[in-house]
C-alpha cells in the first residue's frame, strides 16, 4: 500500500518532466491556438503586462552579505535570510502564462569569507537550470554536485557556494548577453567578405543587428540564420556563434562556400528579454517564436522585412534557414514531410543534411522530430518553410549539452550544409 502510494507520488513528479522533455522549445501542433506544451493563452502575441524586478542590491548587516541583480541578464527578484547560513532568492517570470523557463542570475560577495546555503525559489516556475558560477563573467563552471541538490517535489533548488570579496556571479546559464553579442559581430565585421548593419531597434530601443556573409556580388543563393528569441538559451546561443565562424573560417570549403553564396545571420532577435533575465519573452511580454503569423512585434517584423527584402533585391533563391533555441536534448525540429508541397524534395535535402552531419560526428546521436511541426504554426520556422520553400529547421540545443560538444556538431552542421549545396549546385 505504502509502495504503491510512494509509486504513484513518483509518477506524479515524474510525468509532468517527461511530458516537458518530450515537448522541448520549439514544437508545434496543428493549429494557430498554440503549441502543444505552451500554457493556454501564451501564443496571444499582443503586448502583455510585465512584471519588472527592481535593480538592486540587497544586504545583511549580522552576516554582511551581498547580493544583487545589477547587471545585464541578472534575475532576482527577491533574497532574504532564513538564517546565518541560508537565504533564499526568489525569481519571478517576468509574466504568465509562460512555458518553464526559470532563469535565474545574481551576484554575491562579503568582506567576510564564508560558506552559504541558498534556496532558489520560483513564482510561476520549478527548477531547470544547472547553476554555473564565475569569478570574472566570463569563465564558468557548474557548481560542485555535492553543493547542489533539487526539490522536485517543491520545484526549488538548493545550492551551496563560498563567498568572498571577490565577487561571484551565480546564473541559469553563461551570461551571454547584448554587449557580448555586439562585440562578436563588431570582431567578425573586421572581415572583409562580412558585413554588418543595424536594421532597426527592440522594443526598448536595442540594436537589432544583421550579419552577411560573402564574397561575391552575385550569390546563387541566401542562407538565413537568426537565433536568441528566447533568452534563456544560451547553448542555442553558443552553437550559432560557432556555426557562423565556421562559415566565416579559414577552411577551403568556407572560402569556396561564400564565392557562391550569402549567409544572413541575425544572431539576437530579442536583446531586450535577454538584457532583462527574462524567461522566454521580450520587453512587451511576448513569445517571439509565437509571433510569425500576426507580428504584432516590432522585433519579427523587423527580422521579416529584412529577410524579405534581401530576398527580393538579390532575386536567387533562399536555401536553407535555420533557427537555434536550446531545450532539455539537443533536437531537429524539421517541417511534417506530409504537410507542405514539393515535400519530398525539401524533405530529402534535409535528411541528406543529417546524414552529413552523423558521417562527421560517429557516434553522435541526431535527433529528428517532425512529428509535431507543422507549417501553420506561429514559429519564425513555419513562416521560413512557407516564404522560402526550402528545408527550415529549429536547431535545438541541450540546455546542459557539454559546451566542447556544442562547439563541435554546430561546426560540422555548418561544414555539413556547405557540402552539400556546393554539391547540388555544381
Ligand atoms: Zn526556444
């Protein structure tokens, strides 16, 4: 009886974390109302009422420490002390209905060198991230697993740090926020087949920045990449960052790539909800990746025209489009064979895409869903599928993916595509 009772408690946990496993970021259903894991109402992409954390820091006179969510990306809505050496810090999405997203980013620091224990803690939210920590914002480890356990039945964490006066940064993910995007695109402008230009602003007036990429007037085709629409995905983040230098590199096959063709990337869709710390949405507290029907958003109308009016002026073909977003395993979300015309050709090319990228990473598993994609979907890939024709994928990324592996397959996706559409073009 007890056994049975205890069972049947594990499943209860256990069903609601499979079911979210299985809907990741980016899967859709077949109609517009919204997407199977997305909380009722979410996809409504009219501007929606935030929430605000207040920048601030906070401290304790008996203890003396610190914390403080003061700085780009940092989350924190509340921390108090429990006693000498526990706290909890409280995260609040930044709005509801909201898909489980809790970020979480602050930082702490004491004249005094001591242990503390805090209990993260979130409205609207159960735990997701793995804590990562760093000295400098820059390097980051995750937390020692003896300093970490989760409450699942409670949906809290608690982690266990050494404070200093050197500060340190406690966070979801890396914090890979505006400024670091702004300088990477800045650094790779210094090339001279790349070229930058600012297409407008986010809500909050942010540069929204467009990235091309060739070394010819006249390119066969265009390749479209954007990236960032959530802002907790960091690793979707870090996989466009090394997909596009590689498209930028020194290998023959990017040289011979970009005589051919133009890669546009837009690399930060919503800077906004990443500078922020939100959770999924931008400033206006909406689903970016839900807007690709309506744009009601300046952000993805921003990022339509521009993918547009490339299209037009350049008068070639788009031939491939991507989309990076990061979710519980790294995923294909692809377009239903069934479900659009001239299916099979497009199907083909992608699954030849897979067979590349498997033929340059033995042993690594590429995982394909297109059992709930469907082309009348609100996502930036639906709206890429049926504009362009072409295979339009969401590259997603595994939110604990080992950062060395990331690097690696999004290397050999980006060596894998230029293969095959110098191969078919020839
Ligand atoms: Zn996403």
């Amino acid at each position: 009886m007890i056994i049975a009772e205890i069972n049947m408690k594990i499943l209860s946990l256990v069903l609601p974390f499979l079911l979210l496993l299985h809907f990741g970021c980016s899967s859709q259903q077949e109609t517009l109302k919204g997407l199977s894991y997305d909380p009722p109402g979410s996809v409504v992409t009219t501007d929606k009422e935030i929430e605000l954390q207040h920048r601030r820091t906070i401290s304790f006179a008996s203890t003396k420490v610190f914390s403080s969510n003061e700085f780009d990306g940092g989350k924190l809505n509340d921390f108090y002390q429990v006693n000498d050496t526990l706290y909890t810090a409280e995260m609040n999405a930044e709005n509801v209905p909201i898909n489980n997203s809790a970020w979480f980013a602050f930082k702490l620091w004491s004249p005094v060198k001591q242990s503390i224990s805090i209990l993260l803690k979130y409205k609207d939210g159960t735990h997701r991230y793995y804590p990562k920590m760093s000295r400098d914002k820059i390097n980051w480890t995750r937390v020692d697993s003896l300093n970490f356990s989760i409450d699942t039945a409670n949906g809290t964490a608690l982690v266990r740090v050494d404070i200093s006066p050197d500060t340190l940064w406690l966070s979801a993910q890396e914090l890979f926020t505006s400024s670091k995007y702004y300088k990477w695109i800045d650094d790779l402008a210094e090339m001279q087949f790349v070229k930058k230009e600012v297409i407008g602003t986010s809500a909050l007036g942010k540069p929204i920045v467009e990235v091309e990429i060739t070394e010819t007037n006249k390119p066969s085709g265009l390749i479209y990449v954007i990236g960032r629409q959530h802002p907790p995905e960091v690793t979707g983040a870090l996989a466009l960052k090394s997909f596009v230098e590689t498209l930028t590199g020194g290998l023959e096959l990017a040289k011979e790539f970009r005589k051919k063709y133009k890669t546009v990337v837009i690399p930060l869709v919503n800077p906004d909800g990443v500078d922020m710390g939100h959770w999924r949405h931008n400033s206006n507290g909406v689903d970016l990746n839900r807007d690709w029907v309506n744009f009601n958003q300046k952000e993805t109308r921003l990022v339509k025209e521009k993918l547009l009016s490339i299209r037009e002026e350049s008068n070639v073909p788009v031939l491939f489009c991507i989309d990076f977003h990061s979710t519980q395993k790294d995923v294909f979300y692809i377009t239903n064979k069934d479900a659009a015309k001239q299916v099979d050709e497009i199907y083909n090319k992608t699954m030849a895409w897979f067979e590349k990228i498997k033929e340059k990473n033995p042993g690594y598993f590429v995982n394909i869903d297109a059992s709930l994609n469907n082309p009348s979907a609100p996502t930036s890939d639906s709206w890429m599928f049926n504009t362009f024709n072409c295979p339009a994928l969401t590259y997603e990324l595994g939110d604990e993916t080992l950062r060395e592996e990331i690097k690696q397959t999004s290397s050999a996706a980006a060596e894998a595509m230029m293969e095959l559409l110098l191969k078919n073009v020839k």
